[in-house]
C-alpha cells in the first residue's frame, strides 16, 4: 500500500534525517496540523494511520512525543501531523508555541500497527473522539485517493461542532464519495447555532442507527480511553466478533504486535453464574450472567419500575452495594450517578455476587 511504489527511482526519507516545518494550520482553539518535508527532497513512505515519534527540543532537554500521522500516503511529498495541546500539555504546548515553518526537528519513525493496511476489508468502520480523528483522517484520504469508491462509515465525537477537527475536509470527501459514509456526535451545541445531527454520549442507540450493518465491518476506534471504552462495550453488547476490533491509545500507539494490550473488559460469560441479594427485600437469587438485574428482581418476585429497558429512560435506577456489574446503558443516567453507586437494572449484568437497595 505504499504510496511511493509508482513513483520510481525517487529516494524515500528516513529517519536519520531531520525533518523541516513548512506550514503550521490551525484546526481547532490549542489544535494545528504541522506539515514537513524533507530538506532533501525525499518522498515519504508509511502506512496510512502510522505514527511519527518527533524530538522536541524543550527546556530542560529534549523530550520525545509521538503523534499519529494525519496526512496519506497518497500524497508523498508531505507528511503531517496534528496536534492538540491538553491541560498540562507540555511538547504539544511548546510545538503551538514556537515550531514555525523553515524550522528542523529529528523525528523517529513511521511506525506502527493501526492501519488498514494490516487489516484488509471490504467494510470499514472508523469510530473516534476528538484529535483520535487523526488516524482516521490519513486512512479515509487514503481512500480517497485511491479513486475507487470505498465502504467506510466515519463516526468522530465531539464536544461541540465547533471543535470537530477536519469537519470541512471530511464532509469534502464524503461530498464527492458516497462510499465515505460521515457522522457526527457532539455532546453539546454551539451557542447561537442549532446542531441538527447527533447529540449526547455515544452509545449502542446511536451505532445501530449510523451503521446497522457495523457486524459486517472491520473497526477501527481512537480516543481517550473512557470513550473507547464504551465503544467496546457497545459492540460487545450487540454481540460483535472482537476479533475485528482494533484500536490506538493516546498514550501508547503499539509498534509491534507484542505492544498491543491485551483488551481485559469484565463482560458477562455464557454459563456462568451470578449472585444477587436484594438488600431491603431480604432476597437473594443465583442467576446467569447474562441475566439483567430487572431480569433476575422479576423472577425473584421483586417490582423494579421500568420503562423503555434499553438504557435510555432511566426510570429502573437503582443504587448498587456492593459487587460488580456490567453495565450498558444510552444515556439514561449521569456519569455523577453512576460514580455514586447508581446502576440502570434494565441494562446492567451481575458479575460474580452482587447486592442491589431493592
């Protein structure tokens, strides 16, 4: 897949030689995409979704950091990256700061696993949250690229519409290939300016509504961990084959095979048994694990109050005293709930022995 491959005879950069800034783009307030080059002329040639480790030459010593590659390899003569300063941010600050066109930094790479390259498909699913938009903006130019019409479904959340990076260059690409198929998922509006598309916590709801054939797809996920998080979750929930399932850390973009973590999510087993002792009724049940709480309070008798029993409504909320559940809802109840012991009976699964206020 790589880009280079046409064009022969030409030299392909590597990484012994510094890279030098030629643009600096604003994307998003504390967001920029940094373009270079090589000051030889060198072309570059990586996998779509690949990353660039850059030393940045802070007070105090250099400091390494590593940032996915937003641009494709499609287009050779460039390679980008984008990059958005957190809370306490200090390379990224410093880059926003003080990295201007015509300046040289060594960079260490490309490398890495996430990409499509190293998973082949007729169908793509491409989920994200924030700057976790990057590699899926160098694999959906890519596809554009190419010239032929792709099957990609591209969700990427965030905040507001106004800090979706890349949203004009995306709804481009989607405008001229029906195969790049876009949603957008903001968890509130801008001031002054109706938002029209989806809005709240991604969840199970939403996927089946943006991409109902997702079983069929292989997946690509990016965001802080939380977010990606639900997002397993919410596939796992709808019986999705992991093995499809493919993501990238903010903190730790895997180079090897031996890098990528071993997924550890506490889900329901088949066949396993689960205890639950409602506290006030002075009941307790054994029940498999893919029972729900309402399930199980039922068939002990019990009355939860319950209205819609996917998630949404909120109305079986219950608090939870001790134990673990497996709980996924679409937006019923608050994260603050859910930290102070809450659990929606209708959506959550009892893991091992468990004891509910009921």
């Amino acid at each position: 897949m790589a880009a280079t491959n046409a064009i022969l005879g030409s030299a392909i950069w590597k990484d012994s030689e510094p890279l030098e800034c030629v643009s600096v783009l604003p994307e998003i307030p504390n967001t920029s995409t940094f373009t270079f080059q090589a000051p030889s002329g060198a072309l570059f040639d990586y996998q779509p979704g690949q990353f660039l480790t850059l030393e940045l030459p802070v007070s105090g010593g250099p400091l390494y950091r590593t940032y996915t590659i937003s641009s494709s390899p499609s287009r050779p003569r460039s390679i980008s990256i984008t990059a958005k300063a957190q809370e306490g941010s200090i390379g990224t600050r410093w880059m926003l700061d003080n990295l201007k066109p015509g300046m040289r930094i060594k960079a260490l790479g490309p490398a890495g696993l996430f990409s499509m390259a190293e998973h082949p498909a007729k169908k793509y699913l491409f989920i994200s949250a924030g700057s976790g938009i990057t590699p899926m903006m160098s694999m959906a130019t890519y596809m554009f690229d190419l010239g032929t019409e792709p099957d990609v479904v591209l969700i990427n959340c965030a905040r507001r519409p106004s800090e979706i990076i890349f949203r004009e260059r995306l709804e481009h690409m989607a405008s001229r290939v029906p195969g790049i198929d876009l949603k957008f998922v903001v968890k509130e509006p801008d001031r002054y300016r109706p938002w029209t598309g989806y809005q709240g916590r991604f969840n199970q709801l939403m996927l089946g509504l943006m991409c109902p054939d997702y079983l069929e797809r292989e997946v690509f996920c990016c965001g802080p961990e939380p977010f990606m998080q639900a997002v397993r979750e919410a596939l796992a929930g709808f019986g999705f084959d992991m093995e499809q399932y493919h993501q990238e850390s903010f903190q730790a973009p895997a180079e090897t095979a031996e890098d990528i973590p071993e997924l550890d999510d506490t889900t329901p087993e088949e066949g396993a048994q689960a205890e639950v002792h409602f506290a006030l009724s002075g009941v307790t049940g054994k029940f498999a694990e893919t029972d729900t709480i309402l399930a199980a309070a039922k068939a002990s008798g019990l009355n939860i109050p319950s209205g819609c029993t996917f998630g949404v409504c909120g109305t079986c909320k219950v608090k939870k005293l001790s134990g673990e559940v497996h709980m996924v809802h679409n937006g019923g109840i608050s994260e603050d709930d859910i930290e102070a012991g809450y659990i929606l009976a209708c959506c959550s699964h009892p893991i091992g022995e468990v004891a509910v206020e009921v």
